[in-house]
C-alpha cells in the first residue's frame, strides 16, 4: 500500500483478524448526485492522484475523480453518464491543483458500470481510460474484494477518512444572503480536502460524517474518500444530504460487482 502509515497498517490488519462483520442500518437520505468539496483546505499537492476531468463539452462543469493506475482514472457512474448520456465518450483530466486550460491535460476514454443505476444509485462508478501513462504520480491504492465487510461496522467504528475533490467551494444565499443557499460555481476548480467520520455502511455504499473544517456539495463528483493516513480508497462521494452540510454517500469500490468492472481496466 504506496504511502500508508505504519501504525495505521497495524490498525487495519488487527481488524481485520481480530473482528466480525455486523449489520448496520442506513441513516441517510436520499443522495443528490455531483458533490464538491465546501470550505475545507486546500489540498495542493499532498493528493496528487486527486484529478478533475473536464466535461464542459457535455454541458457540465468539471468532476473528480483519482488515478488508479498510470492509464486508469476512476469517477462516478453520473459523472461518467454526464457525457456518455450526450454521445460523447471522450473527455480530458488534469492533476493540477488548480483547474486551468493552460495546465497539463491526459484525453481519454469514457465508460460506465454496465448495470449503473443511477445517480447515488447501485453500481454508481466509472472510469476513464487516458491515451497516455501519467508521469510522475503515484497511484491511489484500490480496496481488495470484500474489504469493507471484512472490518465490519464494528471495525469500522470511529475511523477517519480524508475526502478529497475539486468543484464549487461555496454556497450564496441562506442565512447570511437570505434565501435558499444556492452553488456559487464561480468557486469550483481547486483541489481541497475535508475530513469525514465513518457512519454505517448499506449495500454498496458506505456513509460518512462530516466534520466543521468542511463538507460536500452540488457542484462535482467522484471526489475519493482515503482511509487517514494512507492511499487506500474506501469510495467516491456520490450523494448526501439536500443543505451540503452533514452526510456524505460514496460509492464502495470493493464490492464484487464493482470489482469486476474495474477489473477489465486494472489488475485488482
């Protein structure tokens, strides 16, 4: 696992001997696809893997997604249906920290889960396959199969993630500007992070907390949540609650089906 802390290795291998899976009931509501990253830090390069593809040709903004191996960049099934869904299969990413047309750009090609389900939906994740290797950046790992339930609730309890994306920043209106808080999109474009707390897990997905230094919001997708202190994915932000300010739904990359999916591009 490329840049994983050492105690948090012996963390995850005690529990993964040492505790059983338990059911845990979901609290969510229902997502809303295309999330961001509010408030937050600014990441700069401490996630280098963390990319934002351009699908502005597709009548969108730009979406996250993360490099999973030097050709392989994953995103959300909607971000990827964002294009798809317009005939277009083709789109760039930059890893810059900060979107710009004159930054550096990989083309690629798109594609989707095949049983893709909707927005925060089952099997909600894509991938882009870049025409050519990313130089330089070392890839974010991918869970093995089955990884989250083999932590279990219990395992799981208390664990730290770090959620990483680029996309609109800030929100207009609400209690300050009165009205209903709306996306200020003007904001989106640089790569920040937030920290989230583990909630429950429900099928395919995974639900997390987010804490004050920041939340996710309309305005991109696909952003990659880490287990603290390491390189290993445990899902995308997919969805969350309707004011961006309290839960967090990603999309699990260790379950059998999105294995399979993945497994066509990458090798497990």
């Amino acid at each position: 696992m490329v840049g994983t802390d050492t105690s948090k290795v012996a963390r995850v291998v005690i529990r993964l001997f040492g505790l059983a899976a338990i059911s845990c009931a979901a609290i969510f509501s229902l997502p809303s696809p295309s999330m961001a990253v509010i408030g937050g830090e600014v990441d700069g390069t401490d996630h280098p893997f963390v990319g934002a593809q351009d699908n502005r040709h597709c009548g969108v903004g730009i979406g996250s997604g993360v490099l999973v191996s030097p050709t392989v960049f994953v995103m959300s099934g909607h971000g990827a249906h964002f294009c798809l869904d317009q005939g277009i299969s083709r789109t760039r990413v930059t890893f810059d920290p900060v979107f710009s047309d004159s930054g550096t750009f990989y083309e690629g090609t798109i594609y989707a889960h095949p049983d893709y389900a909707g927005a925060g939906k089952a099997n909600d994740v894509g991938v882009m396959v870049l025409d050519t290797p990313v130089v330089g950046i070392t890839p974010a790992s991918l869970p093995s199969e089955g990884y989250l339930d083999t932590l279990g609730p219990q395992g799981l309890h208390g664990e730290l993630f770090i959620t990483v994306g680029y996309g609109v920043q800030a929100l207009l209106g609400g209690n300050n500007g009165g009205g209903k808080p709306t996306p200020d999109r003007s904001t989106r474009g640089t790569r920040k992070l937030i920290h989230e707390q583990f909630l429950s897990l429900a099928g395919d997905k995974i639900h997390l907390q987010m804490h004050e230094d920041g939340s996710t919001c309309l305005g991109d997708s696909g952003s990659p949540s880490l287990f603290d202190g390491t390189t290993l994915i445990a899902g995308l932000s997919v969805g969350g609650d309707s004011i961006c300010g309290n839960m967090d739904e990603h999309q699990r990359l260790d379950t059998p089906a999105v294995r399979e999916f993945l497994g066509q591009f990458v090798t497990p």
